[in-house]
C-alpha cells in the first residue's frame, strides 16, 4: 500500500490529486487492474468529477453546503456534523482501473481530495488490484 500525505488549506476544499494517484500506481508498479484509493478519515472524502474547469469544484462545493450546512442544528456536539455528513455523500473510496501502468479515466475526469472540516493533515491510501495473471481482452459479439 501507498500512503500519500496532504495538507489541506481551507474548510472545505477540493484538491485535485489525480497526478499523485498516478506516482502511487506506478510506485507500486502496478500495470493492469485497479487502483484503490480510500480516505481514513470520516470528515472527508473522494471525488471523481471535471479537472479541467475550476468552477466544477466551487459548484460541488457550494451545492453540499446547501444540502447540509456548516452551522446548522445537529446533535453532534464536536461541531463538525456537516463535514461528517458532507463525507457520507461524496464517500471515502474509488477503485479506477488501471491498464498499461496509467489510471484509466474520462476525458475531462480527475481524483479530487474532498476536506470537509479542514485545514488539516490528511492521508489517501492506494492499494494496487490484481487478478494475479495476465489479463485478457474480451470483445462483445459483433463488436
């Protein structure tokens, strides 16, 4: 397994981390099966979603605040319900496929890191997949 280490800088924020994904990958030598990648943590979370426009990532961020806001009338007396709640929905894990050593992800798809009760100190774990033998192809009929 590799661990990755992050800092975050807000409350809440997305850190696009698809390139630091990718060094575990090939730091593990992974070259054919999944990548998976899980936050311990439960004040955060993971995000496949748009990399190429910034705004994507304010939009995600304000529409969570709306769905569950930081103040608001929980019970949780540490104060951080929302950011507990805010992880639930994002979830703390993805498993992406990997083929020739590469992360196989959309066109405009990126690994965001989601901090909900930040600034902090934060890890991502990446645990590589595999089937133990060669991998094959396989071809739908007529295709």
């Amino acid at each position: 397994m590799h661990v990755l280490q992050l800092k975050t800088q807000r409350r809440q924020e997305l850190q696009e981390i698809t390139k630091k994904i990718q060094l575990a990958v090939h730091t593990l030598g992974l070259r054919e099966g999944a990548a998976l990648v899980y936050v311990p943590h439960t004040t955060a979370g993971l995000v496949v979603n748009e990399n190429a426009d910034p705004s994507v990532s304010e939009d995600i961020l304000a529409h969570l605040e709306r769905l569950a806001p930081t103040v608001g009338s929980y019970r949780h007396s540490e104060g951080n319900s929302a950011a507990h709640i805010k992880s639930a929905l994002t979830g703390v894990s993805l498993l992406v496929p990997v083929s020739q050593g590469e992360l196989v992800l959309g066109t405009w798809q990126g690994i965001f890191f989601a901090e909900f009760d930040g600034p902090r100190s934060r890890q991502v774990w990446v645990q590589a997949l595999t089937d133990g033998g060669a991998t094959k192809t396989v071809k739908e009929p007529g295709g």
